[in-house]
C-alpha cells in the first residue's frame, strides 16, 4: 500500500498507508464517543500540505486504500 485517500466533504484527502490504523481508530472514537475532532490529513499532490478535517457521529468520510505499483487492488 502506499497512500490512503480520504473523501471528506467532496474532497479528496490522504494519509500515508502506514497510518491507516491510526485514522481508522480516531475516527471511529470521533464517531462513537459522539466527541468531534480534528483529524490531520494532507492536501494535495507532489508536495501536500498538512489539512485537518473535524469528524463527529454524522460525518460522512471515506477510506480508500490504494495499491503500490505491481500490487493487485482487491
């Protein structure tokens, strides 16, 4: 894997693949705590820019792993 994308508000977001546990696990306290918060995403293509995005119980977001090159997307 190598980025994440994150759709957010019609917008498209990233996060390194390595992080993805991490993001997965901030939004799903955002969302069952019914506590918002601001999650750190990037903005961007070649040199992204550092975006944080607030996410609580009704925040529509999507996650979308994207394969490294010569990784099969399942």
């Amino acid at each position: 894997m190598k980025r994440v994308l994150v759709i957010y508000d019609g917008m498209q977001y990233s996060v390194a693949a390595e992080d993805l546990d991490r993001l997965k696990s901030s939004i799903e306290e955002a969302v069952s705590s019914g506590r918002p918060r601001w999650v750190r995403v990037n903005e961007g293509e070649g040199a992204p820019r550092t975006a944080e995005v607030f996410v609580g119980p009704s925040t529509s977001i999507a996650l979308i792993v994207e394969p490294s090159s010569g990784e099969e997307a399942l």
